[in-house]
C-alpha cells in the first residue's frame, strides 16, 4: 500500500515535471557521427545547433552526442535521447538511418530528421544537400590547375552521396583538361585524421597535385601543405587556416536556416513529413572563398558555374554522358533526374578504378 | 592499374614513418609488461601525449620542447595507474581501461582550444652524406629525429633487458615477484619506474602523430592505434626486435594497401584494408611457435606479505 502510493506519486510529480518542462520548452537532440571539434562535417551541424539556440533562446533547449557509431549502437544512442524527452531529433549521417527508422517507428510522438539519407516515415523527414554542385565546382578548378594531370580523391563509404561528389568532380575536371586522371582511395571512415593523412601522403606520392576530399578532417590538406605545390579544399566547412593555399576554395554545408525553420514547425504544430533535397541556389550548399592561389580568369570560370547551377541555368549531370563501361546514360542535354543520382551505383565514363561492392 | 606509380623508395620511407608512432607506444609496454605489469591504458596515454605534445608545441613554439611535455604528460598518466595498481593495489585490468577512457576525455578537454591549429614542423634531420646514398638514403637517412628516435630506443631496450644487470632485475620482477622481493628488490619501485617508461614512451607515440604524422590536433585523433601497440606486444612475444619487426609490417602494409587502391588494383579495398591486422598477427604468430611466453608474473598484484 505504501509503496504502491510512494510509486503512484512519485510517477505523478515524474508526469507534472515533464509535462512543465514540454510546455516550457521544445527539446531538440542532434546524433553526431564525429567530435564537435572535427573541423568539418560535424562541427558545421554543431554550428547549426548553436545558431537554434541563438535564434530560439529560452524556448529551446538543445542535447547533443557525438562521435556516435553507426550501426546498433547508434540506434541506442538515439533511443536514450527519445527517452530523455527530445521533441525534434536530428541524426546527422547516412549510416544511423536504418537506426533512426527503427526508433522512429518505437517514438511516434517524436518527430526525426535524418541527414543523406531516403527513408521516411510519418513522423521522419530527409534532408541533405546537394554537395555535387559544389564538386562540379572544384572539378573545373582541380583539372585547371593541375600539372601533373593526376587528381587524388579521399572517398569515405561506397555510398550514392560519395559517388556522385566523385562523378561530378570528375566530369567537370575533364572538361577543364581531356587528359586529367583521378586516382581513388576509399578510406573507410568519415574522420580518422592519421588514415586520412596516410592516403593524402600517398597520392601525393603518386603524382597527385590535387587532393579532393570527402572524409571529414582537415588531416589531408595538412598533408597537402607539408608536400608544398599540391592544393586542396575544404570539405564541409571552410577550413579556412589552411587558406590561402593549399585549401584554395571550400564546400560548406549551411544548415542552419533548415534547422531553425524545422525547429520552428515542430513549435507551431506543423511539422510534416519532408524530403528536402536543396544546393547552392538556397543556400544550403556555400562555396568558400577562392583564393588567390587560383588564377584570376579559372576563378571567374567557377564562380561562372557557381552562379548558373545556382540559378538552375546549368545542372552538373547534364548529358550527353556513359557510363563507364560506355552504354549511355544521358542524350546530349538531357538533364539527369533526381532519383537516379539518389540512387547512383555507377561511374561515368573515363574513371579507370572500380566501385567496391 | 599502373604499378608504376609506386615508387619503392617512398614506400618504404613512409613505412618508417608509418610504423613510428607504434613503435614508440609499444616497446614503452613491452618494458611495462615485462616487469609484470599488464597495462591496457596505452590507448589513453598516447592521446594524452599527442594533447600535451601539440599544446606545449603550439604555446612554445618548439616541437622539442613539446615531446618532451608530451613524454610528461604520459608518464603522468601512467602514474595514476601506478598508484591505483601499485600502491592501492586495484585490478590492473579495469585500471588500464579507465585510464583510457579518462585520457580520451581529458584529452578532448585539453584540446578544445587547439581544434584547426598549424603546429611548428620539426625539420627534417638528414643525415649527411649517407642521406645521399641513392635509395637507401632516402628510406633509411632522411627522417624526423623521432624516427631514429625510436629506433634507437628499441636498441637500448633491446641491450638493456639482454645484457645489463638492470635488465636482469626487471625480468625478475616479471618472472617472479615474490623471489625478487625475496632477494631484496624493491618490487613496487621498480614496477612503478616501468610504468612511468611505458606512459611516457606512449606518449611520444601519441605527440608523434598529431605533431609529425598528421599533423593537427582533432579529438580521438589516435584512433585505436594503442590498442594496436598492445596487440603488437603480446604478439612479439614480448621481444624488442619482434615488436620493431612487427611495427614495420603494420606500418608497411597500411601505406602499401593505400598505395594498391590508389593505383587502381583490383582486389577488393575490404581485403586491403583488413590485410595490415591480419599479415601482422598472422607472421608474429608463426614466429612465436617457439618456447616464448608472457612473463609469469603478468598482471597479478604484489603485495610484500606474501
């Protein structure tokens, strides 16, 4: 009897608690896959998470955990921050989404946000970026400014987002120059700095004057600088300690406003589900700063491009393209659709490497 | 694929350079575990190091001065374990674990304001005239002090268990530390001294990598390469030469596997990227099928009454 009351109450004053705080405030988690201090991926949604708090102040309230592993783990991970009351969770990788299906179905009430990824449900959006743009972008520079006509490319996973940022940059290098050659090597990781530097230094070794990157440290340009005469760029955020070479230009991934606007939604009540697929032209997709270490007439040549895929003037998959092994894919000026490139499995035409399965 | 774009010589220079930060971090355990002493905190202790030994660098301006806070700052770690397993006589097992995880936090405590920092280089310390000698002296004679650093280390472990009285004494304690004690050695100090050697030992391996080989520092930069040191230890059957032996073949088959992808071979990059761990363990394993064996001592507690 008296335990059931000291249960009954202490559930109540539990209830009461939460309740007052839900009112209060909305509760928005964030899963990171690297270390806030990243440099890169992660540290440009922490970014995003800080400019929430800014905008929305005492009627938010943020948590967040980092360098979470993708796979079971992850799905741990963001079930504890269900549990703890989140009203909104962003989970910022490709790898946590069958994690974050998982748990979404367990917390309807809970509404999820899943980075790169395609799977939805009622109560889980997608949103990501359209990074090949940008890639396009550092395409056109990395074949103009290459001597050596060798450009080294860091990939993490053999994941559509990867092979479409290798196709894009690709494409657009060899345009700029017939004769450039991209040399590979998947890493394996999205940030693990001494493995990141090891396959920077080795492409260096190779040949390679130009590093493209998309792992998520600033490992690779360190090695570019210490090679001298091979440049890089920022990938994700600006990196900017490394202008003005070798990081000579920069991806950076501005979450910011879809953050706040999501948070936002989830406070008036209209949150829906939403696959949000946005680039340069809406601002999610910024191109940093090209330096002077880039010639002045292949930086108007970029910031051309920049401005017509900006515009929807100009798509970076835009035909005639093959594949690799030459059965074509797009018609002279056909333009390729989106659920293709969401779903991208193959290389282009004139990579000479092959996807790992 | 183009097997031409391998160049021999910068293979094997980045094998050394590779294999350092290994190297370092485990002949420090080898003479932590050969007095008896199991510590599984090497992880912790070189991310320590690499902290230490960026911060110092970054403030100073002097990367000499930065190994050797680095050193510090590792054997200061290493003296918390000391006092946990030496003189509380705590589970040397948990104790290494924690000092793990509490050197992954301190670190990324530490590191907070050093996130996108360009740290001093070293310069590079060719070795005059045999640094000219075509190939070998690019492989062998044009490195960073540290790599001959360690190499140099191994020699002194390596002659110093071997050869010296001093050597004999550690092995003792290893061995047996209640005939040791009985002898009238001082078990507890001379464990504790190992310990200290260890941390900081590991915590050069650790400056080495966010000073030298990376280099910047970013959280959890290490990245498990302690726990390969750990392994490497046990699979050298606890012998100096295996350990450099072994350091090299992960080393060097790490920058040969990222060579191979990168020159378009076609073997699956899965393969190649487990083959560094497998050939590894797989050639130190055959070596020790003959008699050699952990110290008999390893990880159990002394205590003087007995």
């Amino acid at each position: 009897m008296k335990l059931t009351h000291i249960l009954a109450s202490a559930a109540m004053a539990l209830g009461l608690a939460t309740a007052a705080v839900a009112q209060d405030k909305t509760k928005v988690g964030f899963i990171y896959v690297g270390p806030v201090g990243d440099g890169g991926w992660t540290y440009e949604h922490d970014q995003a998470r800080k400019a929430v708090v800014e905008h929305f102040g005492d009627k938010v309230e943020t948590v967040y955990q980092e360098s979470v592993p993708e796979g079971a783990d992850a799905e741990r991970a963001i079930s504890q921050m269900a549990l703890q009351g989140a009203d909104l969770i962003f989970t910022t990788s490709f790898g946590f989404m069958d994690a974050t299906v998982d748990v979404a179905k367990k917390f309807p009430d809970v509404k999820f946000e899943h980075a790169t990824g395609y799977k939805t449900a009622e109560n889980l959006s997608v949103y990501s970026a359209r990074f090949y743009e940008g890639r396009a972008i550092q395409g056109h520079i990395a074949g103009k400014m290459t001597e050596s006509n060798t450009v080294g490319y860091i990939a993490s996973f053999p994941i559509p987002e990867v092979i479409r940022g290798i196709n894009s940059a690709f494409i657009h290098a060899r345009k700029a120059n017939p004769d450039v050659e991209f040399k590979i090597i998947w890493a394996y990781t999205w940030f693990d700095p001494a493995k990141e530097a090891d396959a920077a230094k080795v492409l260096i070794e190779q040949g390679a004057d130009v590093i493209l990157q998309h792992t998520d440290s600033t490992a690779p340009l360190a090695a570019a600088e210490k090679a001298g005469n091979v440049i890089g760029f920022g990938q994700a955020s600006d990196m900017a300690e490394y202008k003005p070479s070798p990081r000579v230009s920069s991806i950076i991934d501005d979450w910011a406003p879809y953050y706040i606007d999501r948070v936002q939604a989830v406070m008036d009540g209209t949150w829906e589900t939403k696959d949000t697929w946005d680039g340069i032209g809406p601002g999610m997709v910024g191109i940093g700063e090209i330096t002077d270490a880039v010639p002045e007439d292949v930086k108007e040549e970029a910031l051309a491009m920049k401005e017509a895929i900006a515009s929807g003037e100009y798509h970076p998959f835009t035909g005639p393209l093959n594949k690799q092994d030459g059965t074509p894919w797009l018609a002279e000026g056909e333009v390729a659709d989106d659920e293709t490139l969401l779903g991208m499995d193959f290389y282009v035409e004139g990579l000479s490497s092959e996807i790992p399965d | 694929m183009d097997m031409d774009s391998i160049t021999p010589a910068l293979l094997l220079a980045s094998l050394m350079v590779a294999a350092t930060p290994i190297l370092l971090a485990g002949i420090g355990e080898l003479v932590v575990e050969r007095a008896g002493v199991l510590n599984l905190g090497v992880e912790g202790m070189m991310i320590t190091g690499a902290i230490f030994g960026f911060a110092v660098t970054i403030e100073s301006g002097s990367p000499m001065l930065g190994f050797a806070a680095a050193a510090a700052g590792g054997a200061g770690l290493a003296l918390l374990f000391a006092a946990l397993t030496q003189l509380a006589l705590a589970n040397q097992v948990a104790s290494g674990l924690a000092l793990t995880l509490f050197g992954l936090g301190l670190s990324s405590l530490l590191g907070q304001d050093y996130v996108g920092l360009k740290p001093v280089q070293p310069p590079a310390f060719k070795i005059p005239l045999l640094s000219d000698i075509p190939f070998i002296g690019r492989v062998f004679f044009s490195h960073d002090l540290m790599v001959y650093f360690g190499l140099g280390l191994v020699a002194a472990v390596w002659f110093m268990l071997k050869y010296t009285r001093a050597g004999l004494i550690l092995r003792a304690v290893g061995e047996n530390h209640h005939a040791a004690h009985a002898l009238g050695y001082k078990v507890v100090r001379i464990r504790i001294l190992a310990i200290l050697f260890g941390g900081a030992c590991a915590g050069l391996g650790g400056a080495y990598i966010s000073l030298i080989r990376v280099p910047q520092w970013t959280e959890g930069m290490t990245s498990g390469a302690g726990w390969i040191a750990l392994a490497l230890v046990v699979f050298a059957s606890w012998k100096p030469g295996r350990v450099l032996l072994g350091a090299w073949l992960f080393g060097g088959v790490t920058v040969l596997q990222l060579n191979l992808q990168a020159a378009g071979l076609a073997i699956p990059v899965e393969y190649l990227s487990m083959s560094p761990y497998l050939i590894t363990i797989l050639v130190l394993v055959i070596m020790s099928a003959d008699k050699s064996r952990a110290p008999a001592s390893l990880g159990r507690i002394f205590h003087a009454s007995g």
